[in-house]
C-alpha cells in the first residue's frame, strides 16, 4: 500500500484486524463503501487465547462472512468437564458442539476473507495518531488516511480508545488471563474435552482447551482479585503433563467491563477496546464479531443519511440488547463468583441440573442470561442477595 504524506480517503476506517476489526470492514464493505483495514501487525499473527468458538461465535461468523467451520480449522468438541482443583463438579459427554481454533489461523481466515470482498489492506503499521478535527487517521508508515467513519477495533489496549478517553480501560475492573500452549505428542490425538477449573483464579477460571496440535491452559480472573496469578497458574499447571517450563503469556481482558458510550460522534469502537467481553465466560470473540458488523451497519446508516456525526447514536441504539445481556451476565456473576455463593453455584451446576444446562445453551447461542438468573436464585442465601442488592444498588 502506498507511504504518501497525502491523505488517501476512505468512506470507512477500521482500525485492528481482528474478529472485531475483519467483521466491521467486511460488512462496510459488502454494503458498498469504501474500506481501509489498518493493523499494526502483519497476518498472520498471534493473539493469546484460549480459541474456544462457540455456536454463538459459529452463528454470528456465518452470517457476517458467509463462511463456516472446517475441519483444518476448528476442532469439534462435545464434552465437557467442570471442575473444582481435584473434584470434578460434573463431566457432559453429549454438550452442544463446541468448536477449538487457533487464533493465529482463525484471525487470517477472516481477515482474507474481508479482504476478498474488496477491503483493502493497510496492515503492518500502527495507527499513531487520530485528528478528530480532520477526521484523518495517521499510520507509523507515513499514510494519513481520511474517514467519515473511524472504527477502533484495536483490542483491549486501544489506542483509539484511549485517544477519545485517555485510557483503554479501567484498572480496577479489568480481567487478565496468562496461559501456555503445550504440544500434543506427534502420535498422539487431542483429548477433545473442554475443561473449567473454577477454582483455580479468583473471580475467574482456569482452562484446558485442546487443540489439533496442541492444548491451550491458562486461568483468568478479574486483575485486582489476583495478586498471585502467576503462583496460582504455576500450581494449575502441576496437573497437566508436560505443561511447565513453557512460556507463559498474559494480557488483559476486558470482561465485565463495558463502555456505556462506546465512542465519540462518529468514531466507535467495537471488540476488546469497548469491552465486550461475556462477563461469566470470558468469551469474546462473538461479540467482538458482532459488535463489529453492528458498527459497521451504523457508520454506513449514518454516512447514507449524511450524517456521519451521528454514527454513534445509532451504534448505542444497536448494541442495547448486548449491553443489556452483559448487565445480566454481571448479575450472574455476583451469584457464581464471590466465597459466600461458590459452593451454592458449584453445587447447582451438578450433572443434568438445569443450571449446567443453561449454561451449555449459553455457549451454544440458544439461551440469554435472563433465562438463567432464577436457577440460582432460588439457591442463594439471604446474606448473599443483600450483597447483590447492595452492589447493584436496589
Ligand atoms: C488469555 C485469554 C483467553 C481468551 N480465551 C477466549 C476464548 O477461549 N474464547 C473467546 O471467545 N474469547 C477468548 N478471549 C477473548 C478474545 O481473545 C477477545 O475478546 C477477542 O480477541 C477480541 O477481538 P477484537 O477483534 O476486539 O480484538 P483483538 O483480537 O485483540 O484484535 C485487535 C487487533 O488490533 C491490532 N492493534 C492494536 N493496536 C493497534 C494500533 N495502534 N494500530 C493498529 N492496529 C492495532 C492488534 O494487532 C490486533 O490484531 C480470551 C482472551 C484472553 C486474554
């Protein structure tokens, strides 16, 4: 792509070629406008995560890309096994499919796929500076490129974010995760269940996710609850084999912790750097795709009504039931994660109880939170619901 210090210009720029990033310019795209696809990094490339795809991940791909899971790609995965450190709390041999990927794979997948609907291509050189007056994005390369739309899709440290904020997060609120990726031995098939410790972090998990090649473990929990997480991953790991002394990576992550007002007039921001991540599950790739083509969507309503400062209003408007969802994930969350409600909620996810099968519909897409809050609050003790109101305020 061409380093001119002349602006090249753009109906819509996004910003960060991941699920968030590929959605939002495929789907500006497929609507005519014209899209410049701005990452730092060069595809393919890595992106820490445990790779679990679920149906909602596989529903929302389908409809904005038009493509679907294969085999070299995602590995299909029915059971599940949850535990807590050596208890197992209950083990689903026939759970809604799940699907593994890599994100490294998955992430170009799409990527070359908004790129094959006419995208074009402005990776390998970060986005440093946003004139909000000029309406004008300018990369590390020299390129300024001018939008009527500019989309931060740029992950949990945005800097578009942080450009219209002053900073990508909030500190006291953010999640962050640290795994390894061990190799499957050459001769060896993956094991092919999906685990969830809930007692390896604080206000989080742990995880074994397998892989074609390998099997992603990591734990996660909300930053300020675990001081000791890497002490806390190093004991997690002493139950897999071959799992230490590998290299252990860790980023933040933002679950629980939406932005209400995800943007400024005509600059949105969709993924990681709104916050979209399921406060409970701590999936994002779904509503980062999601949210993604609903930034998309309101940046090419706003530019047809010529009215491109009101972007942000229609995108708001779009992302209430998200918004919403994630309200009541938090709430779910009061009742699974502090002391007081862990043996409550451990105990009601029991095999064949209604809760784990809420749960498994969650991941599949087929349920909401709402449906979920009244299996466990038939549960809780009186002392914890006064903690619930009192944090929420009712
Ligand atoms: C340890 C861990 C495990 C997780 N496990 C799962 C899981 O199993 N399943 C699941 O659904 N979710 C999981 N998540 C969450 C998931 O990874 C994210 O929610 C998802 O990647 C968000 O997608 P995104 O497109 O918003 O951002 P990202 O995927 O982070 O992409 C952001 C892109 O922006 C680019 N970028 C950043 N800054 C700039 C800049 N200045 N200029 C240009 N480009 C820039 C980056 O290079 C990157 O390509 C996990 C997260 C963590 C940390």
């Amino acid at each position: 792509m061409p380093t001119s210090n002349s602006k090249l210009p753009f109906d819509i720029v996004v910003v960060g070629a991941g699920p968030a990033g590929s959605a939002a310019a495929i789907t500006a795209a497929k609507a005519g406008f014209s899209v410049a696809l701005v990452d730092k990094a060069s595809f393919p490339r890595d992106k820490l995560c445990g790779g679990l795809f679920t149906g909602r991940s596989r529903q929302n791909m389908t409809r904005i890309f038009n493509v679907d899971v294969y085999n070299e790609l995602f590995l299909e995965c029915s059971k599940m096994r949850f535990r807590a450190g050596d208890r197992i709390i209950s083990e689903v041999l026939d759970a809604p499919i799940m699907w593994l990927t890599m994100r490294r794979n998955f992430d170009e997948f799409l990527f070359q796929t908004a790129l094959g609907m006419g995208v074009n291509n402005f990776t390998g050189s970060a986005a440093l500076e946003v004139n909000q007056n000029e309406n004008c994005l300018q990369l590390k390369d020299g390129s300024s490129l001018s939008y009527k739309v500019l989309i931060g899709c740029d992950g949990v440290n945005s800097f578009v974010a942080k450009s219209l904020f002053g900073s990508s997060f909030d500190p006291t609120k953010i999640g962050f995760g640290l795994e390894v990726e061990v190799p499957i031995e050459a001769e060896k098939s993956p094991e092919q269940t999906v685990e969830v410790d809930f007692s390896a972090a604080d206000w989080g998990y742990g995880w074994s996710f397998p892989k074609h090649k390998s099997t992603t473990i990591g734990l996660g929990g909300i930053n300020v609850e675990n001081p000791k997480m890497k002490q806390r991953l190093a004991e997690f790991l002493t139950r897999y084999p071959n799992s230490t002394d590998l290299k252990v990576k860790g980023q933040y992550l933002p679950f629980g912790d939406f932005r209400k007002s995800p943007g400024k007039a005509n600059i949105l921001l969709a993924g990681d750097a709104a916050g979209l991540v399921d406060p409970v599950t701590g999936e994002g790739i779904a509503l980062a795709m999601h949210s993604g083509e609903l930034a998309a969507l309101a940046a090419s309503d706003a530019i047809k009504s010529n009215a491109p400062q009101k972007a942000l209003r229609r995108y708001k408007k779009a992302l209430r039931p998200t918004h919403q969802s994630l309200r009541q994930a938090k709430l779910w969350r009061l009742m699974m994660f502090p002391k007081p409600m862990r043996s409550v909620f451990q105990n009601a996810l029991a095999n064949g109880s209604s809760l784990q099968n809420m749960y498994l519909d969650i991941l599949a897409g087929k349920a909401e939170y709402k449906n979920i809050k009244s299996a466990l609050i038939s549960r809780a003790p009186k002392a914890v619901f006064r903690m619930i109101r009192s944090k929420l305020g009712v």
